[in-house]
C-alpha cells in the first residue's frame, strides 16, 4: 500500500443563502449549491476540493446532484487505493475511464492538490509551478435585475475599495431595455471602473451584430458569450467585427474546445475556469493555448465558495498576464460560508494565501449545519 493511499473520498452537497437574487439570462439564483470533495489520504491528511455549478444543469452538463452521484459511484472506486501524492498519474487514471465530467475532476484535482501541499508544506500555487503575484483583481457582477440598484450597489463597492471592475448580466430582457440599462450605468460610473457585459449565449448573430456596436460606442470594455456556444464561426465573425473584444465562456467547456476556439479566432479573450477544464492543473492548459495564441486571459468563476474560489486563484497567480483581471467574488455573493476562516479581500483584491495547500479549512459545525443530508440542526453563531 502507498504511504498516502486514498482511504476515502467524500463528497457533500451544501445550499448557501445568497445576499440577493443574482439574475443571469438562463436562471435567477435565490441560493448557491455547492459540492465539497474530501479526500482522505493513509498518512492522516486531508484535502478539500470544490465542484459547483449555477442553477442545477442550467448552465453545464452537470448538476451538484450528479456530481455527488458520480464521484460516488465512478470516481471513487478508480482512486481509493491509488497514490494521492501522484495527482497526475490518479488524474491520468480518472481520464482514461470518465468521459467529460470536468466539474467532478475539478473537485478531485483540487482535493489531491491541497492533500499534496499540505503534505509537503507548500500552497497549491507552488505545486502549479510558482506563483507570480499574491493578489489578484477581482470583478463584481451586478445583476439585481435593476438599473437603480445596480448603480447604487456599484457605488457601495467603489466606497469600500472592494470593486472596480463591473460585469453586468444582460440577455433575460428585451435587448434595446438591456443595452439602455448598461449605458445608464456606464453613464453613472463613468471612467470610475471598468464596465463589461455577460450575455450568456442570449442573443441570436443577427442581434448581436447590431448591440455589439452599440455597446463598444458607449465604453463597454468587454463582450462575454453573446451567443450560443455551437455558434463558433458566428463568435469569430463577431470577433472580427466588434470594437470591444469578444470573450468566450462557455464556448469552452474542455481544453480541447480552447484550442478549437485558438484556432478559428472565435474570441480575443479566454475567460478560465477551473471547473470547465478539469481543475486547477487543466486550466492552465487553456491558458497555455490562449497565451500561444496571443489572446488575452479573465479568471472565471462558477460563483464557486472559498475553496473553489482558492482553487482557481492558486493558478491564476502563476500566470504571467491577466489583462483583465478576475471575478472571483463568489464567496462574496453568499451571506453565509461554511470556512473556518474566510477570505480576505483588500484594496479591489483578493490575497492568496501562501500557507501549505489552498490555505483554508472547514468550519465542521456550519458544514454540518448547512449540508442538505442534515446532520445537525444548530450552529454556534460567530
Ligand atoms: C458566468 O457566466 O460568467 C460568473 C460571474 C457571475 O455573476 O456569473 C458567473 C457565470
Ligand atoms: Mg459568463
């Protein structure tokens, strides 16, 4: 047997209250679901890992449900016995026998990455190779559904230093209404903050030919995923007309859709996440592929809490650019976590800690608290 043998994994679904509705074109989020993976290894160590998704399958191929079910039945009984210490060769092992799946692989690789850095006493960024910043810029999405509300919210977090950079959530609407709401707040904050749009495939190529003018002559930076994401060479017509540059998201849902994206020049800008790739080691196969590529980088998110929001800042931190910059604000969106200590946020940045793996740990009293299989119904309150 390994000295670091896998002995278990866990995996443990927890609903979290969000501050507000976050209204995106496909799903209105009251809550955020997320999957914690626990591995635990023979030598005593444990690693956290993350698997989430927005709104049950409305986004992605996979819900937090079908994570739990297959990290369960699939992916466990292909690692427990194997070395935790060789994360690649037990990632090799998983991609030889599970197709796809990349939220569920995210969340293991996590998992056996911070296990790994605790073990040696080295944070998850040094096991990707290095890190070349300790903070990161963070974006704030506004998406309340309301063009009042969102300026004031703006406002509130270039008052608090927490956010300067703006994405706004359009697509649910009519799309004149969508483009008055964002040049009304473009108009409010003005050279204040940077102000982008996520239009999560809403939009059809004929319309986004049109708003993607009216947008880039009103000073929005950038344009997220204005079509559907079968749509590669309507996204590389657009890319090659828009003034602002055109970003792919969920176009990319494996590295192997980054390189195809790479090579008919479908954007000018990768948004990365972890949980689209495979984890934090896959997403910086995607990275790799845009820099050869000459197209600039976004940290993404999947409104992740702490520990996938580390995962992703672990190897955002190892890159050499991030033009523009990151929106790993997920904890940030929920009212309650379930970390011991939470994330620090300072001067529009998020610090990625330097303490051996991903440098955060559970609360086990919230975690209990707060899983949906309940087993506990009370929480010390801090
Ligand atoms: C997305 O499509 O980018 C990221 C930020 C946010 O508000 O929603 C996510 C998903
Ligand atoms: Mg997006």
């Amino acid at each position: 047997m390994y000295p670091a043998a896998i002995t278990s994994i866990e995996t443990i679904i927890v609903d979290l209250p969000t501050i507000r509705p976050h209204k995106l074109a496909m799903h209105t989020m009251q809550n955020q679901t997320i999957v914690i993976v626990r591995v635990r290894c023979a030598d005593g160590i444990e690693g956290l890992g993350e698997s989430t998704t927005i709104g049950g399958l409305a986004y992605g191929n996979e819900s937090p449900e079908s994570i739990k079910a297959n990290i369960d039945a699939h992916f466990a009984p292909l690692l427990i016995g194997q070395d935790s210490a060789n994360y690649n060769a037990a990632m090799h092992r998983l991609e030889r026998s599970i197709k796809g799946n990349t939220f569920a692989k995210s969340g293991i690789e996590t998992a056996l990455l911070d296990a790994q850095g605790k073990r040696l006493g080295l944070a998850v960024s040094e096991l990707l190779g290095g890190r070349l910043r300790d903070t990161l810029p963070v974006a704030w999405t506004l998406a309340s559904g309301d063009t009042g509300k969102d300026i004031e919210e703006a406002e509130h977090m270039l008052a608090l230093r927490r956010h300067r950079l703006f994405k706004l959530k359009i697509g649910a609407g009519e799309v004149d209404q969508d483009l008055a709401h964002v040049i009304a707040i473009k108009k409010a904050l003005g050279e204040r903050a940077s102000v982008r749009v996520d239009v999560n495939q809403a939009w059809d190529e004929a319309v986004a030919l049109r708003a993607c003018r009216v947008l880039s002559d009103n000073g929005i930076d950038l344009i997220e995923q204005p079509i559907s994401r079968n749509n590669r060479a309507g996204m590389a017509r657009l890319n090659a007309i828009s003034p602002a540059p055109i970003m792919a998201d969920e176009s990319i849902e494996s590295v192997e859709d980054a390189f195809n994206l790479a090579r008919e020049g479908a954007a000018s800008v990768f948004a990365l996440k972890i949980a689209k790739n495979g984890g934090p080691r896959a997403v910086l196969r995607t990275a790799s592929i845009a820099e050869s590529a000459g197209i600039a980088l976004y940290g993404g998110t999947m409104l992740e809490g702490g520990i996938g929001t580390l995962a992703s800042a672990h190897a955002f931190i190892t890159l050499n650019k991030l033009a523009w910059g990151t929106e790993l604000f997920g904890p940030l969106l929920l009212t309650e976590d379930v970390l011991s200590e939470p994330l620090v946020y300072r001067d529009f940045e998020l610090c990625v800690p330097k303490s051996p793996g991903l440098g955060v740990g559970l609360d086990e009293d919230r975690l209990a608290f707060f899983r949906r299989d309940k087993t506990s119904t009370s929480i010390q309150q801090a």
